[in-house]
C-alpha cells in the first residue's frame, strides 16, 4: 500500500499541523521506538506532533530521547482527548486493531483525522485510511525507517531518531537473534549506527540497569520453571503475592519468558504472570521453528501476535489457566514433536 500511495500521505502530511502518535497499550521497546522515532521526523519537519500512550511504560525505556513529552492516556484523559480531537492525522503504531489501546478506544473512534497505520503484527483490521503492514518485518522500528526511506526523507534521520528506531529493533529481534532479524535488518541497523545511533549505550541502557528487586523476581521465576520435556514445552508463572514480595515495577518481567525457550530442545516457552488489580492472567509466547504461537494464542487466550512471539489472557485463576494449558498442550503434540 504505501508504495502506492506514497504520494497521498505525503499530502496528508504537508497540509496537516496536528498529529498524534499513538502506541499500543502496554507500549514496549518497538511501541515506543518507533513512536518517538516518528515523534522527531514529523517535528523536524515543523508539525505539531504528540505521543500518547495508552498508559504509562517501563522505566528502562525512558531515557530514550523525547520521552519527556509523551502524554500518558490514563494520567491526563482531558488533555489528550482535546489533542486527539485537533488532530488532522492519527498515526498507529505496533499495533492493527484499536481494542489494542484500551481506553483510549473511543476517542480515537470519534476522531475525524486521517489514521495511517504501521505495524507488523498479523490480520490487520480496517480502521486505518492508509496501512502499512508486513509481517514478516523484523520491527515496527524497521517499518518507520523504510517509511521515511520511501517518504525520500532518510538523510534527515537524526541522531536522536536512529536511537529511537535502533532500540525498537533490537528490543523485537532479542538483540537480533530471533528468525525475523533479516540481512535487511541488518543494513538497516548499520545506517542506524552511521547516523548516530550509539549501540553500546543503548545496549547499556535497556539490559544493564537492572534494580536488585528485578533480579530477585528473576530468581523466583526461575523456581517456578516447569519443563515438559515430552511436548518440548516450558512454562514460568509468577503469582501477585511474589511480584508485590519483590516490588514489582512494570517492565520488571520482560524477557523472563526467554529463559524457557533457551533450554536444550525447548521450542515453545510461556510465563503466566498474574494481575490481581485488573482480574486476568497476563500470558506471553515463544516459539522455535515453524510452531505458530499466534494461532495458539488467538484460538484459546484470546491474544495473538507472530508466529514465534504472541500474546494472551486469560479472567479464571493463576492455577487454573496453567491447568486449562496443560490440558490443551497435547493436542498439539503432533506439531511439538518434529
């Protein structure tokens, strides 16, 4: 679509002052990556361009640069309703069906803007007047960048937004690891860093600021590991009382579902993680190979995602949602066993 329609957006864009950006909610290193890496071209070019977030995001991701600015949803409704409202363009981002922002859903219902989406999760909705979906796309940072390449706006891509869009992919690839890290990505990284992108420091940034509290949950995550070597299947749970006993701050647990995927002939992980204050078990996947953890979580958790990461929830118990698990897990025996 934007290939062909480039030259609509670009306009959308020369006759719009107001914009928004807006994350998914519970915006990660991609959602605001690629947020605020947007944030900088479009107010480098002279708009008047605002992140909000549906609510508020982990502290390892606020130093990233503008992340001053960004209005979170749920802290300030009033405010962000009336920029919603003045917005002439409504940009989304790691994200393709509005259920994705929560609360914010209904504001941008009634918004008259034109909406862009980017994103590279799989089934796009049609909310969006211009979509940009890939998902076989390493990052939604990687589609900002391409999306600025096709805007033939790549020589303005300043240091500060090669650190956004540097950290959104590698947050999305497991610092490059993972089957979606193309040769593309690559090369798209290697601009990043010839723009200014410092990748030691953001390496340092993300994963070298742990707080003790962290490393403990860690610890006890690690405790609850429960390994199904038949069905090649590792799971983590982490109830609400343990996350309270290491004062839990939000962010505190990303990556911890890795740790099942990294044993030897482990090809699907998964961490339950229990939110007592909003009634639901929170549920993350990963997979090796060809197992697609998109369709499991879509056909019994209610989420969904890529094929080797998803996301899902479950509103019965911790307990039993790790036993509803356990009893669906061999009717895919088949597919675990290759």
């Amino acid at each position: 679509m934007i290939d062909t329609r480039i030259l609509e957006i670009t306009a959308e864009l020369a006759k719009a002052d107001n914009i928004v950006i807006v994350p998914h909610k519970g915006p990660d290193g991609d959602a605001m990556g690629s947020s605020l890496g947007l944030l900088h071209f479009l107010t480098d070019k002279g708009h008047h361009a605002q992140v909000i977030a549906p609510n508020d995001y982990p502290h390892f991701l606020k130093w990233l640069p503008g992340s001053e600015e960004v209005i979170i949803y749920e802290n300030d409704k009033e405010k962000a309703d009336q920029l919603i409202s003045e917005a002439q363009i409504v940009f989304t981002l790691d994200f393709n069906n509005l259920s994705r922002c929560g609360s914010m859903q209904d504001s941008l219902l009634a918004s008259d803007a034109v909406f862009v989406m980017i994103d590279h999760h799989q089934e796009p909705s049609d909310y969006a007047h211009y979509t940009y979906s890939d998902a076989t796309m390493s990052s939604t940072c990687e589609m900002v960048y391409k999306f600025i390449d096709k805007l033939r706006a790549s020589k303005k891509i300043t240091p500060e937004i090669a650190t956004c869009l540097y950290t959104g992919i590698m947050t999305d690839t497991g610092s490059f690891r993972f089957s979606s890290t193309s040769s593309e990505t690559h090369r798209v990284i290697a601009n990043l860093i010839d723009k200014g992108a410092e990748n030691a420091l953001i390496h340092n940034s993300i994963f070298d600021t742990n707080s003790e509290n962290k490393l403990q949950l860690l610890g006890t995550a690690l405790q609850n590991l429960k390994v199904n070597k038949e069905l090649r299947t590792a799971y983590i749970s982490l109830s609400q009382e343990e996350l309270d006993r290491h004062n839990f701050k939000k962010g505190d647990t990303e990556g911890f579902v890795n740790y099942g995927l990294s044993l030897d002939g482990i090809i699907f992980a998964v961490i339950f993680i229990e939110k007592e204050n909003e009634d639901l078990v929170k549920i993350s996947f990963r997979s090796k190979g060809d197992f697609d953890v998109n369709k499991f979580a879509r056909a019994h958790f209610e989420g969904g995602g890529h094929i080797n990461a998803a996301g899902g929830k479950s509103n019965i118990s911790l307990n039993d949602t790790i036993v509803k698990f356990n009893e669906i897990l061999p009717q895919y025996s088949e597919q675990l066993k290759r």
